[in-house]
C-alpha cells in the first residue's frame, strides 16, 4: 500500500514567493553574428593547406550574462548590435591577417579578440564552418 505524504516544500506561501522573487536571478542571453573572410595561417609548416590564402562563412557567438535590469533585460540585443557592428565591420569581407591583432587567425584567435573587445562578455564562439568551432570565455 503506498501511503501520500503531502510535503511543505511542494507549496510555496506568499512570503516564499515574494522571497523568491526578490531573489537576484542570473540570465544568459546570446546573439549570432556573421561575417565572410579570407585569412591564412601564417604560421603552420609548409604544405599545411590552411597555409595558403582562404576563406570562410563565420558564425560568431556572443553570450552576456547578468542581473535583469529595471526592464527586464540583461542587455537590450539592439545595444549588444550597436557594440558588435563596428567589430564585424573591421573583419567583414577582409583579410584578416591585416587586421591589428588578428595576423596569425585561427579561431581561437578570433574568439579571443572579438572577447577582448566586448564589455560584459561571458564567452565568444567562431564557427568557421559547419563543424569547426572555438571558444574563449574568462577563466575564473
């Protein structure tokens, strides 16, 4: 025979929920970015065919993370737009071997310098295509 236990913490009561409510909550919120590039890897063997000048269709991934504000958000995406658009217009349809910081751009390095570059960023990914990808985010 099983027997129904009813539990108090199952129910909250209406300080609980105010308690709860008042609580500081934490949100991630991440937007997509694209830009088309040519770069090579200047530093691998000879023969390496990421040695010689290509291109990709990049996906970069911003994640901010933060206590909503008085209006709900933890950063409006059209003032997230505003921070990144000057970002993706230095690299878009560029080579970004002539970018400053970017002479040596594998993915990594790329995810590191749109980082370092974005206020209140908690991780940046770059997908260079369908299947490769890198990420950087601040090491506690």
């Amino acid at each position: 025979m099983t027997k129904h236990v009813a539990s108090k913490h199952l129910v909250l009561d209406d300080a609980s929920r105010e308690a709860k409510k008042s609580a500081r909550l934490t949100a991630r919120i991440g937007r997509t970015y694209r830009f088309e590039s040519a770069h090579h890897l200047p530093q691998l063997p000879d023969g390496h065919k990421c040695k010689n000048l290509h291109g990709h269709n990049y996906r970069v991934e911003i994640v901010k993370c933060g206590t909503p504000d008085a209006r709900g958000f933890v950063q409006d995406f059209a003032e997230i737009d505003a921070e990144i658009a000057p970002l993706v217009k230095m690299v878009d349809h560029r080579l970004l071997n002539d970018v400053p910081g970017l002479e040596n751009p594998t993915a990594e390095v790329i995810a590191a310098w749109f980082f370092e570059r974005i206020a209140d960023c908690e991780t940046v990914r770059v997908w260079e295509n369908d299947d490769c990808w890198a990420e950087v985010s601040a090491r506690d």
